[in-house]
C-alpha cells in the first residue's frame, strides 16, 4: 500500500486538519523524510500551503486546529503544535496551545521540525536564573513574586507558568500565561520545573 493510500484509509478522505474533502495532498513532517504514513499527513492545497509556510497564515482557517489537535496521530499533533505556536499572538490559539498536550518524544518532533522551520541561523538561548536552557513548551516556576504591570494581581513565587513561549529577540524574556493573562516575564525569575 503506498503511503497516500494509507493516508487516504487513516483520514477517511478527508483533509487531517481542516477535514475538507478536495484536492488532497501528502505532506512530509519535518525534520523526517523517509516518506512513511506515520511522518505524514493527508492535507488540502489551502492547509498545505500554510504548514508548508508557502501561504500566509489564515486564522480563520485554522480554527480547525481546536478539532484537529485531539489526533491520536503524532504527525497531526504535532503539525497543530507548530500551527498554533506560530499563530500565538492571537488568544484563540495561545488557548488551544495551553491545552494541547504531547507526549516527550512528539513534543521533540515539533520543537525540532519548529526550529528547523525557523531558521538555524536565528539561536538565540534562554537560560532560566540557575542557567538551565529553556524551550518553547517548557514549564517554569516564578521563584520571587512579581508585580503584574497593566493589572491588578500579583503572580506569587512558586506559580507554575506552563507552556511558556520564547521572545525570539530578547534571550532574557518570556512569554507565559498567569491567570489567564498573556505576560512577558524576565529569565532571571524563574527556574525549570523538571
């Protein structure tokens, strides 16, 4: 059976992200290219074009991801990882991301294929306050209490901020969710929590 058709009989058909039903195309996971079913996925021309970073991102489009994203199929949870990772600017998805979760090897399939997709060139490492590396997805703990700027809380010492996001630009800040509030926190107040 070739990989398309085990797509086809695994997707029903049917596009695995948005489940449109024409113009139906495998897509290769990166950073993998032995062309099995499991790397790939079975995609419209419009799904492709984004995933693939052809086409500019729709988010109305991807809206799908909030179905999509409960695959049994590494390769599909993974490819809404990266979808939503790269559409968290927007609260719908920053929403889904925070519930979203990967098991430790599909969590490093799509860090992987997400920094490959960036750019090798662009490596800019941020270290939490005992100088451990942080990734995208990590968990970290606040280890002082911060004043929230723009609100009225104060995040305590000792709160989890799961799924935390990297400032690409700026090695000492990251982004994370704080009673439902998107804010930008200083590496140097928070460690990894293991």
């Amino acid at each position: 059976m070739t990989t398309e058709a085990s797509l086809q009989a695994r997707a029903g058909s049917k596009c695995e992200l948005c489940e449109a039903v024409d113009d139906l195309l495998v897509y290769q996971v990166p950073p993998h290219s032995d062309g099995k079913a499991e790397t790939c996925l079975l995609v419209c021309i419009k799904c492709n074009g984004q995933v693939s970073g052809a086409s500019e991102l729709d988010g109305q489009h991807l809206h799908c991801l909030g179905d999509s994203m409960w695959s049994q199929v590494p390769a599909v949870q993974v490819t809404a990882w990266r979808m939503l990772s790269r559409l968290r600017g927007e609260t719908w998805a920053q929403d889904l991301l925070d519930m979203l979760y990967l098991d430790e090897d599909t969590l490093a399939w799509a860090q992987a294929g997400s920094k490959e997709e960036e750019g090798a060139g662009t490596t800019v490492e941020h270290k939490d306050s005992n100088g451990g590396v942080l990734a995208a997805g990590d968990t970290v703990t606040l280890i002082k209490d911060l004043n929230v700027k723009g609100t009225s809380f104060t995040a305590k010492r000792g709160t989890a901020v799961r799924n935390i996001s990297l400032v690409q630009d700026n090695p000492e800040h990251i982004e994370g969710r704080i009673n439902g509030q998107q804010i930008v926190i200083l590496t140097q107040f928070v460690k990894k929590s293991n």
